[in-house]
C-alpha cells in the first residue's frame, strides 16, 4: 500500500510517522512518498522519518518524488497538510485583521478567508492529478481551513474527507481526566470544523460529562480557554475555537500585544529542523508536542485503516450533511462522528442541536458556502460578500476595506488578483 503526503516537508510529518510505525499492524504502508516543492526541508524530514520507521521495526520505504504526478501516482490515499506561502502568509493572516479590529486567526474569520484563497484552488489542482494518477485514492484533508477545503473537493467530485484532531484531543484528556482507557470513551460531537461542541462523553455507553464538568469545569476550561462557568451553565464542552466568538473582545485585546502564533510556530519550526537533521536522532523530540496538531497521528492511522481495510471504526471527520443537521443543506460540510466501513462513510444520527448551537453553525455554514465561491470565482466582490456573511465581520464598510486589504496582501498567490 502506497500513501502520499502532500506538504511532506512539514514539521507534522515525524508526527503521522511515528504513528504508521506504531500501528503498522493496523495499516501495512509499503511505501510513504512525501512530496513538497522545498527539496532541502523534505530531505531533512524523509532522513528523519526513516530512522523513526527503522527503530520500530517498520518495512515501509519513505519516498521523495521529484513531482505530484508521481508522488500520487497509484496511492491508496493522498494526505493533504499543505501550507500556501508558509509561515510568512500565516504572519499576515493573523495580524492584518487587527489593523481593523477584528480576530487575526488563521481559520477563523478573515485570516481563515485568506487562507481558503490561497489554497483552495491548489487543492484543487492536487485533486485533478489525484484524479488521474490515482483514481480509487481517497484525499484525506488535514490542511486548514478543513471545512472549507473538503467543501471544495467535493465539490468537484472527489473522494475526500477532512479530518481534525479537535476531537481526538478532548477525547484524550477527558479519558485522562477519568483515568480510562481512551478506546472506552466516544463523544457527541456536533457542529462544523473549528466551531464544535462536546454534548456528551459516553463511557461505556453511559454519558458522564455532566460528572466530568462539576469535577473538572476548571480544568477543562483551561484547556479551552473559556470560562469555566460557561461549561456549567451550558453543561457543553465549547472547542477552543469557540474563544474567537464567545470571548471575542478578550482575545482581541490580547493579540494586540501578544507574539503572533505565527511567529512562535516559526521559530518553533526551526528548531524542529535542526533536531530532525541529527543523524542520531529516531525518535519524536518533545519540542514536537509545542508545534499542535496532538494525536494527529492516531487520528489518521486509525481513519486510513477503516478507510482501507475492514477494520470498522466510529470517527469524527468532516463530510457532506446530507440530512445529517437537518437546519442546513444537504451540501454543507459538517464535523460529525461516522461510522467507517471499507470505504464507506455513514454518519451517525444526532439528536436535536439547541438553538444557541444551531444558530451559529448555521451562521457559519452559510460564510463557508460564500468562501468556497469566492475561492473558486475570484474577485474581490466575492471576498467582501463571504466577510460579510461571517459572524465576526456583518459590516458591509468593514467587510469592504478587509477584502481590499486580503486581496492586495495576497496577490502573489491569487492569479485572478494579479496587477
């Protein structure tokens, strides 16, 4: 079995590497091809994650394709985790809106509208060539913004799915927080990539969030950054995403001050380089758990093996709606536990979403519709309209001025933009 990973350079790759060679067991990966267009980074990364393949034992041979045609060329799937422009455009993303007093964030708002102009149509060409190089493959998206993204490769028809580790993560430390084996707990999960919610925690069927908020609301809160006191009289688990809308003014007046992430990813990253680069050096350094994307690794083995194999699973992983959230169209991507099977992917069924819920996933959907557009057609009209839909946003002057501002920072990556 052969997987590509496009943005094989990446400083997350070592993480998805060392979780192929953990749970070779549950998917027999004969070779990994990682391609990216930065030669001197992938090299550094693919040496590292031989030896991280070598030290458990694992036969699969790590490839470097000198093209997309041929990195994808007869993969089973086809990871995405691709950055357009690197941490430099990132910078930008989180500090433009700012000037205008909006959230600077990568996903969320209008950083995560740049983004979506930048990658989406890259998406989509790496989705033509998948097409026709590797027509069974199924692309498996982990590049932000995923709801979006995804969106735009269904779109064209693809047989794609988005995949977060939002979930996985508070799985992880609720289990953590109970002292149980990870595996006992699922959740209900419900909402769309980045803007979802924890309505229960099923340990062995029973839900034992309410427990797990009156013993642990302070905990939990920290990990999410939002009050505690909003998880007790919601009785909800709020991602951490959900800080950009329900503590909007707080968060604003820090970014002002503080270091940009994009700044701390950057230097982060660059120590993660030198350390990938000694020879010596075959397991994950711990500076790798600061860089985020925890338990990505165990998000994608565990989704690949259910995809590829008969090993079914429940996941949590970004598809159509189809009826799934019956308040928004069947079109929309949403962020929703699914039974996989061999290549099939059924949602699960979901109870009713509270009004407080469901009218902000509905706010946002209609946004991310708007941005797929956007990202499609071009034009700096339909950047101000899909500002305009954002919840964070909703003002047409402003919405105006930002989308003069996104264009014109990102014209060496918009074609439609350029001069």
């Amino acid at each position: 079995m052969k997987l590509a990973v496009i943005g094989g350079g990446s400083t997350y790759t070592p993480e998805l590497v060392d979780g192929l060679a953990r749970q070779h067991g549950a998917l027999a990966v004969d070779e990994l091809a990682l391609v990216d267009p930065d030669s001197a980074r992938l090299s550094v990364v693919a040496g590292f994650a031989r030896r991280i393949l070598a030290r458990h034992g694992c036969p699969a041979r790590v490839s470097t394709p000198d093209s997309l045609e041929s990195g994808v060329d007869g993969a089973a799937a086809v990871l995405l985790q691709l950055r357009v422009g690197g941490q430099a455009t990132r910078q930008v993303d989180e500090t433009l809106p700012l000037r205008c007093g909006c959230i600077g964030q990568e996903t969320t708002g209008v950083g995560g509208l740049a983004k979506a102009l930048r990658t989406v149509p890259v998406v989509r060409q790496i989705g033509r060539v998948v097409a026709e190089r590797a027509p069974r493959a199924w692309i498996v998206d982990f590049t932000n913004p995923v709801g979006i993204v995804t969106r735009a490769l269904l779109d064209d028809g693809r047989r794609a799915v988005g995949l977060c580790n939002v979930a996985i993560g508070l799985q992880r430390h609720f289990a953590a927080l109970l002292g149980v084996d990870p595996d006992r707990l699922t959740l209900d999960h419900v909402g769309l990539n980045h803007l979802s919610w924890e309505r229960a925690a099923l340990l062995d069927g029973t839900d034992v969030l309410p427990d797990l908020i009156a013993a642990h609301a302070d905990d939990i809160a920290e990990r999410v950054q939002l009050p505690a006191g909003l998880l007790r009289r919601y009785g909800t688990v709020p991602s951490y995403y959900l800080r950009y809308y329900y503590a909007h003014d707080e968060v604003l007046e820090h970014q002002r001050v503080d270091p940009s992430r994009a700044e701390q990813v950057a230097a982060i990253e660059g120590e993660l380089l030198t350390l990938y680069a000694d020879p010596a050096l075959d397991t994950k350094p711990p500076l790798l758990e600061q860089r985020g994307g925890a338990y990505y690794s165990e998000a994608a083995v565990a989704l690949l093996a259910s995809l590829l194999s008969d090993r079914a699973g429940t996941h949590v992983v970004n598809i159509r709606n189809r009826g799934t959230l019956p308040f928004l169209p069947d079109d929309a991507v949403i962020e929703t536990p699914a039974h996989v099977h061999n290549g099939q992917i059924e949602p699960l069924p979901v109870a009713a979403v509270d009004p407080l819920q469901r009218g902000l996933i509905g706010h946002v959907a209609a946004y991310e519709e708007l941005a797929v557009r956007a990202a499609r057609e071009g034009g700096e009209q339909a950047v101000a309209t899909a500002l305009l839909a954002h919840p964070l946003i909703g003002q047409a002057t402003l919405a105006d001025r930002l989308a003069a501002l996104v264009v014109d920072a990102n014209r060496a990556h918009l074609p439609w933009a350029a001069r």
